[in-house]
C-alpha cells in the first residue's frame, strides 16, 4: 500500500507524535525536568511546520541542495571542540544539534532519486560515510549503510558490482563499531526504553509499537521510486533498533531534538517526489485543480 502526499503525512504526523508523546511522559514520570522533555513537541510542531513548504517545492533542485548540505553539515561538525573526542554537534544558538540525525534522512531521499543516473551523488554518499566514521558514530554509520544498501538493491546495475558495492558497505559499517566513543548515556535520551519498562512493561510496549509504526510508515509513501521510501524507513528503523546494543539515542521517543527534526525533512521530501509524479505540471497546476 503506497499512500498519496496528504495521506502518507498525516499518517507520519500521527504516529511521530504518538512517539513523541509517549516519551515525554515517561521523561515526565521518570522525574526529568519539564524544560528538557517540552522541546521535543516544540521540535515536532518545528517540523510539522517545515514540512509544508518542502512538501510544496522539494523538486530535483532541492534534492541537490540536500544531498550537498550532508557532508557540509558533517564536516562542520568535526570543526567543533566536541565532547571527549566526539565531534557530531552543531551549535545553532543555545542548542546543539546532530548534524547526522538532522541531514541524513532528506539526503537518503536525495540519493534514491538523483542516484539512479548520476555518479556524482554515490561520491557524496562515500564522503558522508567516512565523516560518520570519523565523528565517530556507529549508529548513524549503521543506519546510513542499511539505507544505502536498500538502494543499491534496486539500481540497474550488474549483480557483481552491487554485491561489491554492499560488501564495502559492510567493511565501512564494521570499521565504525571499532570506534565506539566512551560517553556516558543520558537516562532520557539513550536509555529512555529502559526508563519506560521500569513504570511499567505496557508502556514500554506503548513506546516499542509508536516507534516501530512511526519509523516504518516512512515506507508508505508513494514516490517515483520505490527505493526512496524504502531507504528512507530502512534508515529510521535501524536507527530506533541500535540503540538496544549500544549507547545510542533513541530517535522521536528520546529526548532529544535533532531526530525529530531530521525525521520531518525525510518525511517531507520523500512525500514531495510522490507529489511530483501526480501533478508533473508542478504546484501551480495543482492548485488550479
């Protein structure tokens, strides 16, 4: 079942928020003060919002600009003081931001789509993978990779060079996990499901079902290519499983901000291109509709 722009966003802005809200209770029950858990609906309404403009004009233009602002957010990062030797945030103001949760899902959008007859956007990709490695962040490398793969499974090339293609994959992924930083998880953010089974194991179910459903909706959406929702859920639902081996934030049940955000734009973008295929002549035809 493939479901038109509208459709697919509601359906995501439903289940995000049941996520979302979900956490925040249990951040609340769990006696995490209300100015931490309250940005993370402020993150979601942030999001709700971006995602009507870029549902409206996310054509192949924008897709370029998303593709290039992965390595440019990733390396900017690195340029930071970091936190004992973990560079993976931007400072936007008084916030701090993770430049991979934030980029990465719209730029997966932007891969299946501008990847299919360009070279070009495969090179992004590689230079993407090793500034995760070099951040160093395991879980998003883990989850860049089992999208790429998604990709790569559907290009029309031979099976030899995919195959070859998915085992350097895998290399880089392995190369990640050997530079696990040593930062201490914060109870609301990594271990937030932990938090949800010590109040009570029907909430942590009530957690695990929202997460799931809204990570792996974000196949749903109806795109030129298939591959573009699928990498895109891929993605988000290897990011909600690492975390059950290894100190990683949870996305949209955590605390935490950037997820959430990133999230929206891949929700947003990857809508936008099914949006396209029905009204090729562009918004202005749609409206005169």
């Amino acid at each position: 079942m493939r479901l038109p722009a509208r459709r697919f966003i509601a359906l995501f802005g439903v289940l995000s928020l049941a996520a979302v809200a979900t956490g925040c209770a249990v951040a609340a029950a769990s006696g995490v003060p209300w100015p931490v858990w309250v940005r993370n609906p402020a993150a979601w309404f942030l999001g709700a919002v971006l995602a009507g403009p870029i549902l409206a004009f996310a054509r192949r233009r924008a897709l370029v600009g998303f593709l290039v602002a992965a390595p440019v957010g990733l390396a900017a990062s690195l340029l930071g003081p970091g936190q004992q030797g973990v560079h993976r945030w931007l400072d936007v103001g008084a916030a701090q931001l993770n430049a991979a949760e934030i980029a990465l899902p719209p730029a997966i959008v932007a891969l299946a789509v501008l990847g299919r007859d360009r070279a070009w956007p495969w090179l992004a990709a590689a230079v993407v993978m090793a500034l995760l490695i070099a951040q160093p962040d395991a879980s998003q490398a883990t989850a860049f990779g089992v999208a790429l793969m998604a990709v790569i499974a559907t290009v029309r090339r031979s099976y030899p060079a995919r195959a070859a293609a998915m085992g350097l994959l895998g290399v880089a992924v392995a190369v990640s996990w050997l530079r696990l930083d040593t930062l201490a998880p914060v109870p609301e953010v990594e271990e937030i499901m932990r938090l949800a089974w010590a109040i009570s194991p029907l909430v942590a179910v009530v957690a695990w079902v929202a997460l799931l459903g809204a990570t792996a909706s974000l196949a749903l959406a109806r795109t030129r290519q298939t591959a573009a929702a699928l990498a895109l859920a891929s993605y988000a639902v290897s990011t909600a499983l690492v975390p059950e081996v290894g100190h990683f934030p949870v996305p949209l049940v955590g605390i935490a901000v950037s997820p959430i955000l990133g999230l929206w734009l891949g929700a947003a973008v990857v809508a936008a291109q099914g949006r396209q295929c029905a009204y090729p002549g562009g918004i202005g035809r749609l409206r005169s509709r």
